[in-house]
C-alpha cells in the first residue's frame, strides 16, 4: 500500500519528508535509518539538521545504511556518493563514524563486499526506514530497469541515461555502482519516497498506477505494506 502525500513544491516536499523521519527517530532513537543521495535528498537533508537542531533531536544512537556507490570511486573522490553525504549530512549532525554504513566502491572484490553489506543489515536488525529518490526511469537505489524484485545487493551496470543524468556526460561517468537490491529494499520495514519537479512525473505515474514490473522498478514499492510517497504538485497532478 503507498501512502501519498501531495506537497505544493520541493521546499514543502523536504519539510514534510524530514518531519516523518524526526518522528520515527523520536519513536525509536537508535533507529536503522536507510538513505539515498542525489539532487532531491539535498534539500532534504538541509531540513532534517535543520529541524533536529531545533527540536534538539539526536542522531548518537541512529545507525545508517547508505543504498549505493560507484565502483572503482574512492570515498574522497568529489563524485562518490559517500563525499555526498559527508558535505550533506554526515558532518552536520552527532551521527557516530562507526554508525555509518556505506558500500566501499574501491573494495577489491565486490561480490564479497555486496555480501558484507547484505549480512550487515540484517546483524542490524534490518532497516527501520529507508528513505528513497526515484530515477527517471522509475530506479531506484541502482536499480535500474530489469532489476527483479529477488534482488540482492550486487554489481550493477548503469544505464546510459542514469550516467548522463548523474554525470553531465558518458565519457565521465563510471559504467557501474554497487547497490542494495529490491529485497534489500522491500525487506525494510517502512520506505519514505520523496520526489520533486516534472522530470519525475512519468516515473512517479508509472510507480503507482501502471503494471507492477521490472521495466519501472519503483512500481515493486507497491507489494510493500508500508509506503509514503512525498511529491510536489508537478510530479502529480
Ligand atoms: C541516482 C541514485 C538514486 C536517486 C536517483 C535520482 O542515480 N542512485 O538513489 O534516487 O538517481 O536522483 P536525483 O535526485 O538526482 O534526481
């Protein structure tokens, strides 16, 4: 079931979608709190220290899991997903380094650091919330269009569009990520979709009301109990 919350624009969309994930921690403050990175999480994330200050709320016993990372990209490289979230988030709030879980692009054997990263969540516990961006084709995480829904967490190849969209240019972007699969996903026990702007329309139409299939991997959400989908008014009319 997915739960959808209409906002009027992308400032409203990243207020609300903070005030769900304060509540959660709020709830259980040693959460397992799954995040994503992209344009759409940058306001977000200015939002949520931005509250959490206010209301004096603690991330010290908050556990995260990052979805994904290029491949072959070193933490401090500017383009890796983990610089990302350092400039974002990481160092703007009490999180704790050893709290921190991230998908390491440079490991030397990927197939064994995918596995790490898998047993790593379910030690956890499992994540209590994962927060999600949608790709324009409908991926999500790196899930890119053919992703089944047993998915794990794996080497991915990244689609044309997804690397021109991320990186300005093919010549500059990395062929493949590693990211947590669709299980990975669906076995989180809440999942809170923000998403903002036109470009998103058709992927977030397609997500809730055409087929369930492994052409739009966002539509999988709906076999899941517990769904938010926090939109702007120009991604759903
Ligand atoms: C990227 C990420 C996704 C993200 C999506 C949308 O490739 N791997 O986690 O949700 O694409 O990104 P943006 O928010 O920049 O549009």
């Amino acid at each position: 079931m997915i739960e959808l919350i209409r906002e009027k624009n992308k400032k409203k969309v990243a207020e609300a979608s903070a005030k769900i994930v304060l509540q959660e921690i709020k709830k259980k403050p040693n959460l397992i709190l799954g995040l994503a990175t992209g344009r759409t999480m940058a306001p977000f994330y200015k939002e949520l220290v931005k509250r959490a200050k206010k209301e004096k709320i603690s991330f010290a016993n908050v556990k995260t899991f990052n979805l994904d990372e290029y491949a072959g990209i070193r933490e401090k490289d500017k383009e890796s997903l983990r610089y990302f979230m350092n400039k974002n988030f990481f160092s703007k709030v009490d999180l704790k380094k050893e709290n921190i879980n991230f998908l390491d692009g440079k490991a030397r054997n990927f197939k064994k650091e995918c596995l790490r990263y898998e047993n790593k969540i379910k030690k956890s516990g499992g994540i209590d919330l994962q927060v999600l961006g949608i790709g324009r084709n409908g991926h999500i995480a790196f899930n890119e269009p053919g992703s089944s829904i047993k998915s794990k967490t794996r080497k991915v190849r990244l689609s044309e569009e997804t690397r021109k969209v991320d990186f300005g240019s093919l010549k500059d972007a990395p062929e493949f990520a590693l990211t947590t699969g669709i299980s990975t996903i669906l076995n989180s026990r809440k999942i809170l979709l923000l998403t903002f702007g036109k470009e998103k329309k058709k992927a977030v139409q397609n997500s809730l009301h055409g087929k369930i299939s492994s052409k739009v991997p966002a539509s999988f959400l709906r076999r899941h109990k517990k769904v938010i989908f926090v939109v702007d008014e120009a991604c759903y009319d």
